[in-house]
C-alpha cells in the first residue's frame, strides 16, 4: 500500500505539506498529472510543488532529481522504505486545482499527490491531519472515509486513477442525505448561503431517480454532490461518484422559491443534473482512447461533441421529465440554445466534430476572435442530441434507446469509436445514417432543426429583434466605449477596429452604446475616435448593423410534443 499524508499547519499561507511513503523501484519515477480528467486542458500542476525532499528509513537525505516539467527521478533505492515529502500551494478556487484558507480546505489529488511510476495499481491510503483551530470541519469525499480521531481522516482508493478522479473538502458545511434507487447520496455546501435545504433536497431527489430510471441502473454504489458557494464563481467537474460545483449563491434555492424554480436557480439544477449524467456519459461510458489516460499529454478526442454535447441535451431535459421545471421553462431553455448558435458566426467555420478535438487550445482559451473563429461542441453538440433524438424517433426509435445501448456496451467492456453513433442509429432503425450524421457533425451546414421540431408539434420561426451596431457588442465605460467582440463581417471590422479598442468619439461627438447604436441606423459614413492601448486611431465607418437571429417556438401540437419530451 502506499501512504500519502497531508498536513495542513500552514493553510493561511495556501499551503498544504504532502509526505508519501513507499517501497522503491530501483530508479523509481514520481510524477503528477499535466491535467486532470474532465477538463481537456494542460494545466501544468506541477508549477505549485516546492520544496521536494527524499529520505531513506535511517532519515537520510537521497538524490532526487527533477528531469521533465512534471516527473521526478529517485537513484539506487531498491526495495527500500521511501519517504517524499513536499509542500503545495493551494490557492485556486476553480474545480480543477487546490484551495486551502481558513474557511475551507479542498484538494483534487491530481493536483497535490505525486504518482510513482510502476505502482499504479496499488492500493493507496491517504492520512488528513487538520490543526486544532480547524478540527471542526466536515469532511467531504466520494472516496471511502473514516475518522477515528477529532481533525484526523483516512481515506481509501483502490488505486492511482481512483484517487487522483476523487475530490475532498474540508470545511463548515450544510448538508443532507437521501437515497435515489436505494443508491445512498450526500449533498454538501460550503461558504455563505442561505439555501432552502428542503427545496433543494426535494428537487434534487427528483433528477437523480429520473437519471437512474432511464438508464435502469447507475454505475455507482452510493454519490457526493460537493457544493462550493461564492458571489459570481460557476462550474463543475464530475467524477466517478461525486461531482464538485461552484455556484453563484444566488443561483441556490431561496426560502420563498416559486414552484416553477426561477432562472437563477434553474441554472444551478441544470449544473446538478449535467454533471450527474456525466457518471455515465464520460466516467463509465468512454472513447476509446479515454479507457486508461495518459496524463502527461493531450489525450485527442473528435467525440466531444458526444459526451458533451449530448449531455447537455439531456441536463435540461431531465429537469422537465423529472417534474422539476414544466414544459413552457424547458423551451425557453431550448430557445436559449438555439439563439446561442444562431448568433454564433463561427459555426460557419469550425464543424462540432474539429470543435471537439481543438478542445484542448481552444474551448479552454477563449479570446476575442473564438465566437468568429470557432464553436462550442457543448452548444452545438446538444443540438446534434436534438436532431438525432428527433430523427430517431420519427423512425420508431429514440435517444433514450441508443444511451442504454452505449450503457449496456460499456457494461461489457466496448467503448465508444467514430462509428459507433452510425452503427447503433442503423441498428436501431435499419437506416444507413452515414450521410445524415457527416452532415451533422462534419460540415457547417446548419442544423435541421426547422425540419425537425414541427414533426413534433413546435413551429419553428426565426425573427430579427436585436442587432449589433456596426457589428460591435459594446459596453460604456468611464474611460468610453469598449469593444468587446467584433464580428467579422460587420462594418467595424472591416474599417479595423477591433476588441478591446475604447471608442471615445463619433462624428465628432463623445460617444456611448446609446449613440453608436443610433449612428449605425442611418445611411452615412463616420468617422470614429478610438485608444487601442495607449494609441489614438482614426476609423471611417459605414453605418450598418449586424441583425442577430433569435428562434420562436410555438406549440401547434401538445400531444406530439409530449410524445417527444416525455420520453
């Protein structure tokens, strides 16, 4: 077994201390992950350990030295009783990293626990030692737990991959317990709220049995939904049988909340719900290349827009099946979607499935040319899900039937390829799909979508409300007018001025989005006033503006529409 301890004396100061104790290989390796599963981006944890320190049994000093960005190597310790140990800064907030203050202790292990090469099949057991002052806090874990000792927790893995994908938290909580399925599950908040606890339960116990039931097991034998409350923070990671949010504390149930939850607090469900259907569409149902990760390197994948983007269809659509929210929020929730990608001028540029595999320079490094260069395999994805659940159906099939299909594969062992969305649409209806599903997801045509939806009694129409004035999105500021994204075809751009230039004057005139808004609406040429940096520029523009798409759904036909939403 090895021992991993963390201590926890220095938390005003972030950081954690970490000591592992092992039997060495004879040149033994120790290495932390470059990135953590669920979140496909390099994040380089090992920037935040300081300090690393070697010993043999007699506590003598040994040679350790760093030979890659992430890997550490130990010399002729054959067999011998090993002793690491090192600090960690612990300051990130996010659900990826570390965060230790006196309000809270949280670790994802993949960002704190080196990993000794040739041992990763070892069974593992992690010691939590909290000062005197913290000895109050609660702890936290979809890892198995016990404390015999107020301040002091060991936790248990079966291995490296189930510890680094299992999350802790220590600190003052607010919790409930409930069971879905007979399956137990906790849920935990932390920081300041005033969260309606039993709104919240009652809700929460509705999705997860209407998950459960619709794939007719879960691959978990109890769950930890892990809450972090701040002012504006949002997001979530899942993980085999626990998932870490961070929400607004706004987006929490209120005391007085409507039956129908508002839009806020239908927010923070669909979160619950997305991540909780990731237990089996990313943890248990994989790619194939996702089966054993390698977390010294990008691990590509063009599915994304699966595993996501199909998730994303359902996050919402579970809330509506599971009587949580009604039909008339749910298509305010899809119209949503919709608009999203009709406003997105990079869907004309990057199909779902490149979306997918570019997710790890582009989805998480998003800049002022990423909604005119690219698209989101979460958005366009879960539009995918709705064109295929739709055409399914119209065949005799469903959506419903081909997850219990990737289910029931993955109990078996076979994971998810190129082809296996092809394969099991023809399966299930005796269809070829192959031109219908290339269309989908490997061209930028756009989605069928106004074909679709009146099959199942929703009028689809698109109307032009909104415009982007020369096509600028704008914001005042003291200093003037800020650009913050232009769209490449409008106006503006075309002139050059582009995002993050200030615009201080128009027409010779001090300009506001007011005023912009009202110049790009007449028949003239102006010239702009613009600071990029610390830089005056000129700009001649021609008054236009870019007009923004938004969708009308209408019901024309109840019964059709709930022969599709409800499964």
């Amino acid at each position: 077994m090895l021992h991993y301890q963390i201590e926890f004396d220095d938390y005003r100061q972030h950081l954690m201390h970490v000591t592992v104790r092992f039997l060495a290989n004879p040149t033994q390796v120790l290495s932390l992950p470059t990135w953590i599963p669920g979140s496909y981006l390099i994040r380089e944890f090992s920037k935040h350990l300081e300090s690393v320190r070697a010993y043999d049994e007699a506590g003598r000093i040994l040679k350790i030295q760093k030979f890659e960005k992430n890997k550490w190597r130990l010399f002729n310790t054959d067999h011998e009783l090993i002793t690491v140990e090192y600090d960690v800064y612990a300051y990130d907030l996010s659900v990826r990293g570390a965060y230790v203050d006196q309000t809270r202790l949280y670790v994802n292990p993949a960002c704190a626990c080196l990993g000794l090469d040739g041992q990763e099949d070892k069974a593992i057991e992690v010691e939590l030692f909290l000062p005197d002052e913290l000895k109050h806090f609660q702890l936290a874990t979809g890892l198995a737990a016990k404390s015999l000792v107020k301040g002091r927790y060991t936790l248990k893995a079966k291995n490296y991959a189930e510890l680094i994908d299992a999350p802790f938290e220590l600190a003052e909580q607010t919790r409930f317990s409930f069971t879905a399925a007979d399956i137990p599950h906790e849920f935990v908040v932390s920081g300041k709220h005033a969260m309606n606890a039993a709104r919240m339960q009652q809700d929460i116990e509705k999705i997860c049995a209407t998950q459960i039931a619709m794939f007719g097991s879960a691959p978990f034998a109890n769950y930890t939904f892990m809450t972090m409350v701040t002012g504006n923070s949002y997001g979530g990671l899942e993980h085999p049988n626990s998932t870490s949010l961070i929400t607004p504390r706004d987006d929490l149930p209120k005391a007085n909340e409507p039956e129908q939850p508002s839009k806020d607090y239908q927010r923070f469900l669909g979160l619950c719900s997305h991540e909780y259907f990731h237990s089996w569409l990313v943890k248990f149902i994989r790619p194939e290349n996702f089966v054993n990760y390698d977390l010294n390197q990008e691990g590509y994948t063009s599915l994304l827009w699966i595993f996501e983007g199909f998730t994303s269809y359902y996050d919402d659509l579970l809330l509506l099946r599971s009587g949580v929210i009604d039909q008339a929020s749910y298509l305010e929730l899809l119209k949503a979607q919709i608009n999203r990608y009709l406003q997105n001028p990079g869907r004309a540029i990057q199909t779902v499935a490149e979306s997918s595999f570019d997710a790890w320079v582009k989805f998480y490094r998003q800049d002022e040319n990423s909604n005119n260069a690219g698209t989101s395999y979460y958005n366009k994805g879960c539009l995918v899900a709705l064109c295929l659940d739709l055409g399914l159906r119209l065949r005799g099939s469903s959506l419903d039937t081909l997850m219990q299909k990737l289910y029931a594969n993955a109990q078996q062992g076979i994971q998810v390829h190129e082809r296996t969305i092809f394969d099991l649409c023809k399966e299930l209806t005796g269809d070829d799909w192959s031109e219908q599903i290339h269309h989908l997801i490997n061209t930028t045509d756009e989605l069928p979508l106004d074909q679709l939806l009146p099959e199942f009694g929703i009028d689809y129409q698109l109307k032009q409300d909104k415009s982007l004035p020369f096509g600028l999105k704008l914001a005042d500021k003291p200093e003037g007018v800020l650009v913050q994204t232009a769209h490449r075809q409008g106006s503006a751009a075309k002139a050059g001025l582009s995002a993050h230039d200030v615009i201080i004057a128009i027409d010779g005139l001090k300009a506001t989005v007011k005023s912009l808004e009202r110049y790009a609406k007449q028949d003239a040429i102006y010239t702009v006033h613009a600071f990029r940096r610390d830089e005056l520029m000129t700009f001649e523009l021609n008054a236009a503006q870019i007009e923004l798409p938004e969708v009308v759904l209408n019901v024309t036909d109840q019964a059709k529409v709930e022969q599709w939403l409800k499964g």
